[in-house]
C-alpha cells in the first residue's frame, strides 16, 4: 500500500487590523504539506508536514528571526475588557508567550534547527508524538500567537454566511458545535487547547494536551481557545466553563476563522 | 503493592477521608473533602489564604466530587458488565481519584511555620536527604528545578523507592499519583506545580513560589512516613 504523495500549496494572508501604535511584520507563509513514506512504502500514522514560512517582512534581514517575534496581539492589551482583562493580557502575552518566545531562541541557539521556520521546528521536534525538547517553546509561541488572531474585541456571537452553513453541514446547528466545542474546552484535562479545525473537507472539533496543536496531527487550524489555567485564572480563577462561554459569547473573530477556513479550503483543493 | 501504599498512608494520616455512602447493590465507599487542619491564612505569606481557599474549597472539592460520579458510574458498569464502559472511565477515576489523593497528600505536606512548617527534617529522614542529596539545600535545588521544569500541569515528589530503599525526585504529569511511576515509590513530600496552585500570587513565576514553598513545608509528616516504610 502507498501513499499519494499530496502537495497542498496554502496561503495565509493575515490581516492585520492593529489598533496599538506597535509596528509588526505581516508575515505571507506558504505551506506546503506531503504526506510521507518510509523505506518500505508504508504512510506514517501522522502526516509529516513540512511547513515553510517565507516571511515578506520588511527588513529582510530579519526574515529567519521574524519567525521568532513576539508579535502583539492585532488589538490593545485591554481591547477585550471586560471579557478578557488587560491584567490577563499584560501577563498571558508579556509574560508567558513572550517567555516561549525568548527561551526558543535560546534553545535553538547554536543546534541545527536554529534560524529554522518556526512551523518546521515544530514539526521536526513534535517528532511523530516522541516529543524533542524545543516542541514545547515553538508550539507554544504558534499557539499564542494564533489564539490572540482568533479573538477581536466585541467579538463573539454566531457567524453567518458559508461559515454558518459548513458549521450547521457538520455539525447539525450552531448551538451542537458551540456544545461540542465547550465539551472539548472543559473536559481538556490540565493544560492544553481546544480547536475548530478543518480536514477532509470536514469541520471537527479537537482537544490537544499541553503544546499540542492541530498541524502535527494533520489538520488546519481554525479557531482556538487556551485552557492552560493562566489563561484564565487571574479573571475566572477556577471557573473555566464561565470562561469558555465568555469567550464564545464575547471573544471569538469569525472573520480570522473565515479567513483561516478559505485558505484551508484553497490548499485542500489545489492538492493533486 | 499500590493498595498497601494507600492503606498505610491512610493509617498514618489518620484522616477521615472516607465517608460510606451505600450506592446500588454494592455500597461502595465514596468520598468527601476533609478540612485543612489549619486556617486558610495559616500559611501566608507563603503561600496566600485566597489561593489556599480556592485550592480547597473548589479544585479539590471538584476532585473529590468527580471522583464520585465516576465511582457510581464504575459500579454500574461493572454491574452490568458493560466492560468498554468500564474502560472508558479509567481516565476520569486516574485524573480525579488522582487529584484527591495528591491533594489529601499536600495538605498534609503542608504547615504554618509556627506548627513547625519549614522545619528542616531531623531523624532517619535528614541523614537520608543528607546521604542521597548531599544536603537539604542540595534536595530542594532539585525538586525546585524539577518543579519549575514541569510542562504543563504536574507535581514534584521526594518519594522512597520501598524496594532499593532510596529517596527519589520525580515529577509526574497532572493528576497522576507518584505510584504511576513505579509501584514501589512512596510519596514523602509533594508539591503541587498546576498553575491553580501559585498563580494569584506568584502569576508566571513558577520558581519562585518554589523557593517560598519550602517555609512551609511539614517535615515532620515526611518523617513520619519515611520511618514507617522503613521498619
């Protein structure tokens, strides 16, 4: 038995709506996603994906370390009161996204995967679930960084038009996705995430422990929601179900996930 | 082996963690939060009374409550030998049964510096330290790194290793008992590193709330238990 060889092209375009005075650099990643083979013909359990990131940045001669910015979140520290307060903000992404940021580059320094892409450092160091020491910092500042995009200030609500539609297609109606999604969210025991994700021409709710995150497992993210306890302590302390509600009801940006869910689509269908 | 592990650490802790409650035909044993057995503010500036509060009166309730219900619906599946039901519970009694038995633990570990919390081990138990660790600061150097190193939610142990008669570091993930990483490990001091335990106060820092963990730590507990194993 062999495995196709699928060569899915994406693009991500994000948009930056920043209403801070922080500059940062858009970032255009192309990914390319093949399924592997070993030796002997056999898939993998896990799609290997090999994702390049070229940055466009501005200063190209930052183009290898902008996969390693601590980029602000497209909104102010307290656009998302009283939802989310600023004091979250401040320590969720100046503390602790920073610090996954600051100590990858440090990890990275001097070994072989320095000055990589970030989404191939995750890949190679998620290393079919036999985690490598750097898994943890790399996904972890993707993760972040993907979590503050999939929130916006008066957020929230029900999305409408083919968003709605592919929601309702998969999953029945809105209301048994918003059920499933903060069933995954609540019942992640310990740290980790939950996810709308897209494979297969299908939407599908996922929870990963820890740094786990929907790339290494052979999905496209869309929507995510931290459930690591600083995510939510300082605001909702032990009450993580007030928590999800609060950030389905009040925080969630269909619009990135739009954005996210077409350029899945885009790279699913141009695949061979 | 885990069950006399268990049992000893009941004896020992004299505890009143068990209440019967007599479910379906069986009547099994559940379970209900024991009080601190010392006030919420006791050991601040440690470690604070609202974190202290929270911890107990919500996390471990949570636990304890949880453990119940996946206890009753064990006992009903076991019942009906329904045994893919029986399979799928396992993860919920490891995390919550878990999370009681790893918090009746720490609470004991813990205590007011005028109860003799932070006092440093004396007896069989500080030479052992002194013997495996080169010194007390030499253990809790490493049990503070361990703890800090903790991905995600976890604890920090010292244990006693019964069969090579040896004190261990270890560090588990979530809520699973020093037990799950060796039937022969038996937990002397842990300390809770899930971000519920440190963060209204210490926010990110995880190191130090490691470093201030250790004023009120119980030795004393961790003696009792260590001669115990050892006659």
């Amino acid at each position: 038995m062999y495995c196709k060889k699928i060569m899915i092209v994406q693009t991500i375009r994000r948009t930056a709506t920043c209403t801070t005075q922080l500059n940062y650099q858009k970032a255009e990643p192309s990914i390319k996603l093949k399924t592997h083979t070993d030796s002997t013909g056999v898939c993998s359990p896990h799609l290997s994906l090999q994702l390049e990131l070229q940055s466009q940045s501005m200063a190209a001669s930052t183009a290898v370390t902008a996969n390693y910015v601590l980029k602000p979140p497209p909104y102010a520290l307290d656009a998302l009161e009283p939802h989310m307060s600023k004091q979250t903000l401040e320590f969720h992404w100046g503390k602790h996204h920073r610090a996954y940021v600051d100590n990858l580059k440090k990890q990275v320094l001097g070994t072989e995967l320095e000055g990589k892409p970030l989404d191939h450092i995750i890949n190679k160091t998620y290393n079919n679930g036999d985690l490598l020491p750097a898994f943890n910092n790399a996904a972890q500042a993707w993760n972040h960084e993907f979590f503050w995009e999939s929130m916006k200030p008066n957020g929230g609500g029900k999305p409408s038009g083919e968003l709605l539609a592919l929601l309702e297609r998969d999953f029945t109606s809105y209301e048994k996705f918003y059920e499933e999604f903060n069933a995954a969210a609540a019942t992640q025991f310990g740290a980790g995430w939950a996810w709308l994700a897209y494979a297969n021409d299908k939407l599908k709710v996922v929870k990963t422990p820890n740094a786990v995150n929907p790339l290494v497992l052979g999905s496209f993210p869309l929507l995510t929601i931290d459930v690591w306890e600083h995510a939510y302590y300082l605001d909702f302390q032990n009450r993580r179900p007030d928590y999800i509600k609060t950030f389905m009801n009040n925080l969630v940006s269909w619009e990135a996930v739009s954005a996210r869910l077409e350029a899945a689509k885009t790279a699913s269908s141009s695949s061979a | 082996m885990a069950i006399r592990c268990v049992a000893s650490r009941k004896t020992l802790a004299g505890l009143k963690e068990t209440s019967s409650r007599l479910i379906g035909f069986r009547g099994i044993q559940t379970f209900t939060l024991p009080d601190l057995p010392y006030d919420y503010g006791a050991l601040e500036p440690a470690i604070s009374g609202e974190i202290m509060q929270i911890h107990h009166q919500k996390h471990h309730q949570t636990y304890v409550t949880n453990y119940n219900n996946a206890l009753e619906q064990l006992d009903q599946a076991v019942s009906k030998g329904d045994a893919s039901a029986v399979v799928k519970l396992q993860s919920a009694i490891k995390f919550n049964g878990g999370g009681h038995v790893n918090h009746l633990i720490f609470w004991k570990n813990l205590a007011p510096v005028k109860e003799g919390g932070g006092e440093p081990p004396k007896g069989s138990l500080g030479s052992a330290i002194d013997t495996h660790f080169g010194s007390l600061e030499g253990l809790v150097k490493k049990m503070s790194a361990e703890g800090a190193a903790v991905q995600g939610s976890g604890w920090v142990w010292l244990g006693l290793d019964k069969e090579l008669k040896k004190l261990v570091v270890d560090t588990t993930a979530n809520q699973d008992p020093l037990v799950t990483k060796g039937g022969s490990l038996v937990p002397l001091v842990g300390i809770d590193v899930w971000e519920h335990a440190y963060y209204l106060q210490y926010k990110n820092v995880r190191p130090e709330y490691l470093k201030n963990v250790w004023k009120v730590i119980n030795w004393k507990y961790a003696s009792e238990i260590y001669e115990k194993e050892c006659n």
